[in-house]
C-alpha cells in the first residue's frame, strides 16, 4: 500500500509540473498574442461593451484593474474588471480575454446551471479550504480520532467539486466568446488560431488544477483506508 501511495505522489507532483507548465503557457501566450494588433482595431473595453450590448446587459460595467491576467467578471457586483493591457490594447490576446470575461457575464443572465452551482457553493468552499487541511492533518496525528480524517476530507471534497464544476463554466464561456466574435467584427478568420490558441492556453491552468485536487483526495480517501 505504501508503494502505491508513492505512486500517488508522483502522479500529483507531475500534475505540479503540469500546472507550473500551464501557467507559464498561458503567460507567454497572452504576451505572444498580446503583440499582434486585431484587424478589427477594437480595444477589449471596446469589444466587451459591443458584445455586452449585443446581449442586453447594457447595466454590465467594466473597469479596468492594474496587473497583468487579474480579469474577472464580478457577479455580486454585476462588473466586468479587465487589466490594463486588455482593457486599452487592441490586440488579439485584448479581445479574446474580454470577450471570455462577458462570456461569464452572459452566463449570469441566463442562469447557466454550472455557474449557478459554483455561485451555491462558493461559502461552503471558503470554510471548507481552511479547515479542510487542519483536520486531515489531524487526522493523521492523532489515529484514535478517525473521525477528523472523514471530516477533513468531506470538507476537502466540497473544493475538489468547486473546482470540477468551474472547469464547464470556463469553457462555456470560452465559447459563447468565440461564436461572438466573429458575427460582431471583433477578429477575422484568419485570426481565429491566435483566439483559441489564447483561451485554450488559459483553460489548462484550470484543467491541471482540478487534476492536481482529484488525484490528492483520491490519495486521502486510500490512507484513510489503510488507517482503519
């Protein structure tokens, strides 16, 4: 059993690796892409309030945020925040991280049922994240209290599924961004690859992540086992 825990291990530390190689992916793509301007000349403010419009979310704001990749669309507050070389650059990396922060927007209002759930979630997650990691600590330390282990790892669970449920919230909205951006006049055809070259890029982060958070509470849920 042992062995395999071993296994386990090295199955989450290439996950590591993979994330590390995700996050740099999705840097060095968004700067790649970052340098060549759309032919539509349309900045990612410009082109996040046409495609807000276009789907009646005229009281969506948008603001622009210091940092680089720091876009979000905020729910509680219905805005749209994009970092400065989206919001003021006309690039192909401006526009495709735009459009993808109305995509969440465009999720909002029409009650996408994933994003529903993540937003259900979400408090249970923020208590469950911090506390997660003391019990099954405590778990482990303390054998003859078993019953800190199961909790910690029902609580470590409940993100394990957060982080599962935002992998089709990501790549939904991925997707409504680029059946619009080609209607609306933000990019041509040829300038396709670089758009999903982009979104795929940033979609990876995610996937490896929830890799990463399946594989550690598979590992959890065997030396629970091996403890009884």
């Amino acid at each position: 059993m042992l062995f395999y825990f071993h296994w386990m291990d090295y199955f989450i530390y290439a996950m590591f690796a993979v994330s590390l190689w995700a996050s740099f992916r999705v840097k060095s793509t968004f700067n790649k892409w970052a340098e060549v301007p759309n032919q539509a000349g349309v900045t990612g403010y410009e082109a996040a309030r046409r495609m807000l419009d276009a789907n009646g979310l005229y009281d969506v704001a948008i603001e622009p945020i210091a940092g680089r990749l720091t876009d979000h669309y905020d729910p509680t507050t219905r805005i749209i925040r994009l970092s400065e070389p989206v919001y003021y650059e006309k690039s192909i990396s401006a526009v495709a991280v735009a459009c993808h922060e109305v995509g969440h927007a465009v999720q909002h209002k029409v009650h996408y049922p994933m994003l529903v759930a993540r937003h259900k979630i979400f408090p249970a997650v923020n208590f469950s994240s911090g506390l997660a990691p003391l019990l099954i600590i405590g778990g482990f330390i303390f054998s003859q209290f078993h019953f800190l282990l199961t909790l910690g790892i029902i609580l470590f669970s409940v993100a394990v599924i957060f982080q599962l449920i935002t992998l089709p919230v990501e790549f939904n909205a991925s997707t409504r961004a680029r059946r619009a951006m080609g209607p609306l006049g933000f990019v041509h055809s040829d300038e396709q690859v670089g758009v999903g070259k982009v979104l795929n890029a940033a979609a990876m982060t995610y996937v490896a992540a929830a890799l990463i958070s399946v594989l550690t509470l598979i590992k959890y849920i065997l030396m629970a086992r091996s403890n009884d």
